[in-house]
C-alpha cells in the first residue's frame, strides 16, 4: 500500500509546493486533439468482471512469471501493474476495456505474488524497487514488447517510474496513480513529525522480527485492514477480497513484503546486481515521458497534493482526480477512469 508513499513522504517534501500551471495542464489535452485518434472504451460497472482468461507463465530473468494477458497480439502493448497488498485482479475491470478498443494488454504478478515464481531456490529473495522493476523489463524482453504504456499504483507506480525514469526507450507513456514514487535509501533514514510517522505504522512493525512472524501468521487480515484503511468508501464484498487473497499465499510473498519495507527504512542491503537502477532512484530523477497522474477523492493510504510532484514531470503531463468516493486502489474502484487515462496518455506517445 502506501510503500508507494514512502518515498513519497520523504523524498518529495523537498520538492517546491509548486501548483500546476493552467497551460501546463492544457498541454496534454491540445496535443491529444492533435494527436491519435483515440479508440472509444465501453461503459462499465465496477466489479463486473471477476476473471481473466487462463493465465499463462513465461520465464522472465531470474523469475517464471504468472500473468494475463488480452486483447490483440498485434496491439499497442499495455502492462498493468498492482500493489501492496493487492494483485492482478486490481485490473479485471480495467483489462477487457482496454482490451476491447485494441491494446494488447498484460497484468503480471509481481516477484511475491500469485503464480509467479523464482527459477532456483538459491535467488536472494530481494524486494527492493530496484529488483521489481528489473523483472517488468526481463518480462518484456521474453514477451519480445521493446516499449510499452506501464501503469500502476502502490509498488506497481513506482515500478513504471523506475522505468520511465531508468529506460525511458521503453515506457511509451505512464499512468501513475499517486503521482512521483521515487524515493531512496538515504530520503528513508529522515525522521517525520509524529503525526506523519503514525501513517507508516506498518513500516515500523515489519522492521522487527514479531512483524515478519505476524505479517507470516496474519497475512490474510492485514491485507483485508490495509484495504479498509486505504479505501474506507470502497464496499468490497467477500468474494472480491478472497479472490485476491490468494496471492498472498505465494511462498515467497512474506520475505519479498519484508524486504520491501525494510530496504526503504535502510535497515536491508540491496543486491550490486542492481547498482545501475539504484543510481537512477537515488537520484529521483525528473520523467520525461508522457505521463497522467491520478487520485482518488477517498484515498486512505498517505499521498502528497499533486502540486507537490507536478515538476517531476518534464513530458506531456496531466493529473487527474477522480470523484465518488474512490480509494487507493483506484483501477479495481474506478476502471473506467483508469482505462481512459491509459488510452489519453498512449495517444500521446
């Protein structure tokens, strides 16, 4: 969840409280009259679809990836990419829509996750950024995708930050729910005002062994607590929540979550396999490529204003927030938005 905000919380508190300027936020808008024709997305209710077609495994790097797939072989190539603790079924609403007006679209697990899986037991179970954003790129070369619209939220932002930031030749266009997600190592160490750390609760109990022990035990109700906390209008039923429960049971989901999290405190080594990307993030580089940044209206999670991000975006840019009540796991609450927001940003590409 709001890992995403980690960075968020630290890094971006020394960005200027710019607000976006009126022809900034027209820029994406013109060139998009200008630009594509956009295809039409079809009306949907959320929680209208509760399956993907089969899903399929490649091997991708070190990891055989479990993922969906839809939509033409030959389309604009779309990867969607969920959160923390959330999973592919974030995107079962948004899949079809995007599927249907022509993207090839693919929604993998992330390493920790579902289906997907290491190759060999002796990998160094490593949940820094840095590595998840390793794996999207070793997830397109095996697919043979060169560049791709990447969007997300939570960990899944961040992961197409990382890369529009890194290999900006191979992010055609970026949604990012939450805005800039980028943070470092050394942004984690900085204390906050009391009221700002309380936020990050969770943080702190992973940092200890009783929180991996309990994250190990209570996986199940933490995830469903975390989901109520971050969207407390978004009236999840059993069924939905279960479904997505399951990929929590992943036999490497515990020790990629608590790696995660305690990399950003600073309290876990990383891997030199991972210098180069490393580089990249604790820079917190501006983002070039055409981007929209979304909010909910409801979200729950700890998230900066827009304004606070809008310079890190150097490209076409756009933020969108979106009404009704919508939380942080904003393409499973409002698809509609979602998907529209990857078809506007692509026609800009």
């Amino acid at each position: 969840m709001s890992g995403d905000i980690n960075h968020h919380r630290r890094d971006l508190l020394g960005l200027a409280a710019a607000t976006l300027a009126a022809a900034r936020l027209g820029a994406i808008g013109a060139a998009g009259a200008q630009g594509k024709a956009k295809p039409a997305l079809a009306a949907i209710k959320p929680g209208t679809n509760t399956s993907f077609a089969p899903l399929k495994q490649i091997d991708a790097g070190l990891l055989n990836v479990g993922y969906a797939e839809a939509g033409p072989a030959d389309g604009p190539p779309v990867i969607l990419l969920h959160g923390w603790p959330y999973d592919i079924y974030s995107f079962v609403d948004v899949t079809p829509l995007l599927a249907q007006a022509g993207y090839r679209v693919v929604v993998p697990y992330l390493r920790g996750y579902g289906t997907t899986r290491f190759l060999s037991n002796e990998t160094f179970r490593n949940g820094q950024p840095a590595a998840l954003a390793a794996d999207i790129l070793a997830l397109m070369d095996a697919l043979k995708i060169d560049a791709a619209t990447l969007a997300g939220f939570d960990w899944g932002a961040r992961t197409a930050n990382i890369i529009a930031a890194a290999r900006p030749e191979r992010c055609k266009a970026m949604v990012s729910v939450s805005g800039y997600l980028i943070g470092s190592q050394q942004s984690g160490k900085m204390p906050l005002p009391p009221s700002a750390e309380l936020q990050w609760w969770y943080q702190f109990y992973f940092a200890t062994e009783r929180g991996r022990e309990g994250y190990q035990k209570y996986r199940h109700d933490f995830a469903q607590l975390i989901w109520k906390l971050a969207s407390p209008q978004w009236t999840f039923d059993d069924a939905t929540f279960e479904r997505s429960a399951k990929a929590f049971e992943n036999p490497d989901h515990v020790a990629i979550v608590i790696h995660n999290y305690r990399w950003r405190l600073a309290l876990a080594e990383g891997e030199p396999r991972y210098a180069d990307l490393d580089k990249v993030i604790a820079a917190a580089p501006v983002i070039s490529v055409p981007t929209i940044t979304m909010e909910g209206d409801a979200n729950g999670a700890p998230h900066l204003p827009p304004a606070a991000y809008a310079k890190k975006f150097s490209g076409k840019y756009e933020h969108r927030d979106i009404k009704g009540g919508i939380g942080h796991n904003l393409p499973q609450e409002a698809p509609e938005a979602f998907a529209q927001a990857v078809v506007d940003v692509t026609a800009l590409a």
